[in-house]
C-alpha cells in the first residue's frame, strides 16, 4: 500500500520508518520543510503541500494524520475534504477526543470519505518494538488498512475495537490506567528514598529487581531503572508533569457515566498540583490552623 502522512513529528516521522519497512511506500507533508531531508533520508517522498500529497496517492488513498489533537487535525480534514473523493480514507492516529471522531464522522458522511479513528500506543520506542493500534472503525474499513496495521504492529499488536470513536475510546482509557499506573510507582519510590533506608537504597537496582519476576514488573518500571541509573536522586528534572488530555476526559467521562474512579482521578489530580508552585490551598489550611489553634505559621521571607 501507498501510505500518506501528514505530520513528521516525533511519532509521525518513526511511524512511517516503521511503514515502510514493512514493505509499503510512504509520502508525507509537514509544515516544517525543515524535515525535508530527514524524509528522504528515511525514504519518504516529500510532499510540498498537502495538495501535492494527495496527487502523490492511487486511488483509493490514505491519508494518515497525525498531529495535535482539535484545532490542528480539524484544520488538516478541512483541507483534505475537497481534495479526497468517495472511497478515500482518512486516519487520525493522534490522541483525539472520541467525541470529535463521532463528530468529524458525520460531516464527511455526504462525501463518501472514510473516516477512521486509531489510538496509537508506544511512544519513541515504537519504531523498534511497534505500536499497539485502536482503530475505530467499520469491519470494512479495518480491513482495507489492516495491511498498514499490521505493518506498525508487533504481533497480535493491534485490533479493532468498535464503529467510529471506539478506538480513541480505548486509548482515551488506556491512558488513564498509565496515569494511575505512573502515579503508583512514583509514590512508592518517594517512600523508598525518605525511609530510614533511603540514603542506602540502590532505587535503580530495586527497579531491576522487580522487573525480574515480580508482579509488578513492567516497561514503565524500566524507564524507572534507566532514569535512576543515569540521575540516581533525578536532581536533574523539575517535578513538573504536564498531561495532554486523555487523563482529564477518562475522568470527565467517568463523572458522566457515573463510574468509581478514584485512583485515575487523583493521579491527574496530582499532576496538577506539581505545576504549582507554594499553593494557595495551603496557605489557607495553614491560616486556619493558626486561627483555630494558634498554630505558628511560616512567613514568606
């Protein structure tokens, strides 16, 4: 298959190394020309525009998105619409809101244009180890792109996991549990290295130990290792986590569909608080102590 891309980015760029090693032909636009000759490099035709993309592509073509979630992606289907005709597919491969899927869906409705919604999963390392793909879409239109699946895939990699939107779906929660998954680790990591053990602690090599046999052995676990052999005390990052969304929508879809789910809520929670710097809500829990106690507070110096 001919595979369009539109977006070199960190995972755009990789995902079309890892396409065409698979055997298929890749050309692909991005607004940053700069990427022209990395492109070549990694034998991607690069398109001037995404007019010029599409003139690149036999029929019925594929075009594949991936960029920014909203604006962005709406912006690239904009462009695309009266470019494709009845038969062509578009993917969203980013991390969109399912809800978005639904709406994108209906407005290409009239024109025949496929649409296609895939959650991708695997970061900078996909490339090596392959993505895990979501797709929501038709029994048809899986089958159609199920060659480029299974080329970005490793082995039993990908699936689909319901009509339009369920894939950003899946991956909407799958990105949920990784925060919950994330924020577990980090906590206890942070009681290791305060206990009376701490100073003592080999906290890369209890990450290595646990990842041979243990139940929560992982691939997060890993960059736990790695990034503790290389920083042993991190004292070289900031405890500033920034979130790209999907954590705020599993927990707004949770509030919706009345669903318990407490550790998920609080590790975005606790995402928050670290871009705090001195909170407010701890200057009023600390005034209220001294006003009902007499509880000495600390002065700003």
């Amino acid at each position: 298959m001919r595979l369009g891309m539109i977006g070199l980015g960190r995972m755009g760029m990789n995902m079309c190394r890892r396409v065409i090693l698979g055997g298929h032909t890749v050309a692909a636009f991005d607004m940053d020309q700069g990427k022209r000759n990395e492109a070549a490099d990694a034998g991607i035709q690069f398109a001037d525009s995404v007019a010029a993309l599409v003139a690149m592509l036999p029929c019925p073509r594929a075009v594949w998105i991936m960029l920014p979630a909203g604006g962005p992606v709406d912006e690239a289907i904009k462009t695309l619409r009266p470019l494709l005709a009845p038969g062509d597919y578009i993917i969203d491969g980013g991390n969109s809101f399912y809800k978005d899927d639904l709406r994108r869906a209906e407005e290409l409705k009239g024109t025949g244009i496929n649409y296609v919604d895939a959650g991708v999963s695997g970061g900078i390392w996909g490339l090596k180890n392959g993505y895990a793909l979501m797709a929501g879409c038709t029994p048809e239109q899986f089958k159609h792109m199920e060659p480029v699946f299974k080329s970005l895939a490793p082995p039993d990699g990908y699936m689909r996991c319901g009509p339009v939107g369920a894939g950003h779906f899946v991956k909407m929660v799958h990105n949920g549990i990784e925060y919950g998954m994330m924020e577990a680790y980090a906590e206890g990591f942070e009681l290791l290295k305060a206990s009376r053990y701490g100073a003592e602690a080999d906290l890369a090599g209890v990450a290595a130990l646990w990842n041979n046999g243990s139940v929560i052995r992982s691939w997060l676990l890993e960059l736990v290792e790695d990034a503790l052999k290389k920083d042993k005390d991190l004292a070289s990052i900031r405890g500033f986590v920034e979130d790209s969304g999907e954590g705020r929508w599993t927990v707004a879809e949770a509030i919706e569909t009345g669903v318990f789910l407490p550790v998920i809520t609080e590790s975005l929670m606790r995402r928050l608080r670290s871009r705090q710097t001195d909170p407010f809500a701890e200057k009023v829990l600390a005034a209220m102590r001294a006003g009902f106690g007499g509880h000495a507070v600390k002065k700003r110096e």
